[in-house]
C-alpha cells in the first residue's frame, strides 16, 4: 500500500478546530479509496508554542518535519512586537524553500462570486522581497526595511508560475510596480521575460500593482495565472479570496523542490475560537492540494466534488456563506457524501 508521512500543525486560535476536521476528511477519503495510507505525525508550532519554548517552531517541529513528505498547517498567531519571533508560516517556508505559494482562487457553486467564472491562481514569490527580515532603524525615527530581490528566485518562481499557466489557459499575468522599484522589479520583470521564451505557447500580460487591485475588480474572469512578488501576492491574494466568497474557503500550498507545506490563507481568528462556528473549507482545500501533491489526485476530486455538492444544497452552510451550520456540521455533510460516493 503507498504510503505518506504528513505532518500535521493544528496552529493557533480556530486552527485546531479546522485542522481536525480537515484530518477526518483526509481519513475517509483514505479508507474510501483504500489504496493508501496518511501516517499524521503531530507537531506543536505557533504562538502556544512560545510560552513553552520560547519559539513558535521549536527544533523537534522542525527535526519532525524533515522525515515527512509534505506538511498541512493550520492557521497561526503571529506577534507583532519588534523582536518577537518571526511568523511560524515564514520560518517554515524559508527553512524549506518554499519558493512557490500558489493560491487558486475559484468561483464555488453556491457561493456569491463578485462575476461568474473566476477561475484564476496566484503564485506569490515565497522566500524574499519585503520578507526578508532585513529591517532597522537608521536613526532616531527613521526606519529602512530592504526589499531583495534576486534573478535567481524571480526565474524559478516565474518557471513555476509557466508550467502552470501552460498546464492551464496559457496565459500568465506578472505583477510589479517598475516605473517606480526600477531595480528590484527591473530584475524580477526580466526574469519573467526571460522565462517566457521556454513557454512560447503562454500569453503574457504586464500589470502594474496599484492597477492589479482594479482590474481583479473589473475583470477577474480573466485572469489564468499571476505572478508577483511576496508582498504584493500576499495583498492580492486575499483581494482575490474575497472575489469568490473570502478567506473562509482560501487555500494555500507553498511548494519547495522537496517539500510542501498547505495551510489556510486565513488567519487564527482567536475570537472565533472553541465555537465551531467558522468555515472549515479554506483548511480542507488545503488538503486537498496536499493530495494532489502527493499523487491521490482521485482523492483531491472526491474532497472537491463532495464539497461542491454540500454546497450546491445549501443545507449546512457556515455563517460566512450565509448559514447556520456548525463547523462540525458541514464536515458531516461532506463526510456524507464522500462515504456515499
Ligand atoms: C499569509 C499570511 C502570512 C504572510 C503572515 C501570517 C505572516 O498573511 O500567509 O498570507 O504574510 O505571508
Ligand atoms: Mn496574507
């Protein structure tokens, strides 16, 4: 029987919550399919993580996650005092660079979509640009933050975000603001040009950022694939989210040469913790791609379909989508349908 070792980080806030029904989910795809078998390994990250270790990743999370195939992470607090640790999320995706998130956003049967048809995915440059850490305070009042930006890690996202677009609709949009960021977006532009010479066959647009903003309003229907820069694919993408329905069904994958990390675009939302009241959706694409990813593709259907059923009834939808479902309740109906199919 194929085996995986996934590791698994329920995070902060609602990420317990949505990360156990994620896993029953995964659990009964599995012994649907009967050809394979998830070993979860647990491990602890995020702000719990701190009190106790002083680190959101501590070292046996990190050892753990280096005899697994892939990881499903659930949502994580992250500080924001100077000098706390950085983001768990950022960590694990420089650790095990994780150069490619890759954030599809789709229109959902059911669910309001600002136009029909949304098919787009984002691919954000995962490792560099203003997430570098590189960040001080010159002098009394005046802080300088560097935004590096390297042809290496530009080419290997913008091959990335080409195999894609050419797997897809061939047309790729790439996103930067270089009538103004002259050299560092001179260098990730160049990059994409250059790449697209590997991929006659795909269309490419350029757009500025401030105008991306408008047009994912205007015409977000078409859209195939974008691919930015870090920041500016972290702000689209949850502009993008909001398009089909927000971040309550937003998924991520973040992918490496060797490693893959999956996780909800969305936060930790601590409010909202221990009621099982948020959508688990966003948390279960997550693992969705984490089948895809790891070849379960008939699985990653199933998960989809079954989703898309529930949410074409109507009948346990999450107050996000206009219901009064309990989390747990839509997992039920989309365990149903899956044990029925
Ligand atoms: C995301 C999140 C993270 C980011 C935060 C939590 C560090 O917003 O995954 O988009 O900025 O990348
Ligand atoms: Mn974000």
């Amino acid at each position: 029987m194929r085996t995986y070792r996934i590791a698994v980080l329920p995070g902060d806030g609602i990420g317990p919550e949505v990360v156990d029904i994620t896993v029953k989910v995964l659990e009964a795809l599995q012994k649907r399919a009967g050809t394979y078998k998830i070993d979860l390994v647990w491990g602890e990250a995020g702000a719990n993580a701190i009190a106790k270790y002083g680190t959101n990743v501590p070292p046996q999370t990190i050892e753990m996650l280096k005899t697994t195939a892939a990881c499903l992470k659930g949502p994580m607090t992250t500080p924001e005092e100077p000098g706390a640790p950085p983001s768990a999320a950022l960590t694990i995706r420089k650790l095990f660079n994780l150069y490619a998130n890759v954030r599809p956003c789709l229109s959902l049967p059911n669910v309001p979509s600002l136009k029909p048809n949304i098919d787009l995915t984002i691919v954000r440059e995962n490792t560099e640009g203003l997430y570098s850490n590189i960040e001080f305070e010159v002098s009394e009042g005046v802080g300088v933050a560097m935004r590096v930006i390297s042809r290496k890690a530009s080419t290997r996202v913008a091959r990335f975000a080409f195999k894609l677009a050419d797997r897809r609709r061939k047309h790729l949009s790439y996103v930067h603001k270089a009538n103004i960021l002259r050299r560092t977006d001179g260098i990730f532009n160049q990059a994409v040009l250059d790449v697209s010479k590997e991929f006659p066959g795909v269309a490419v647009e350029s757009i500025h950022i401030d105008n991306m903003a408008m047009q994912l309003m205007k015409r977000p229907e078409s859209f195939d694939v974008i691919v930015t820069t870090n920041l500016f694919g972290d702000i689209i993408s949850d502009e993008a989210a909001q398009l089909v329905g927000g971040l309550g069904i937003a998924a991520g994958a973040n992918m490496g040469e060797n490693y893959a990390m999956f996780e909800p675009v969305h936060g930790s939302a601590p409010k909202y913790a221990g009621q099982d009241k948020v959508n688990p959706i966003a948390t279960m694409f997550a693992g969705k791609m984490l089948l895809e990813y790891i070849g379960e593709k008939g699985s990653a259907r199933e998960l989809q379909s079954a989703t898309f059923e529930v949410l074409k009834e109507g009948r346990a939808l999450t107050y996000d989508l206009g219901g009064k479902a309990k989390s747990s309740e839509m997992c039920e109906a989309i365990l149903d349908k899956i044990r029925r199919t």
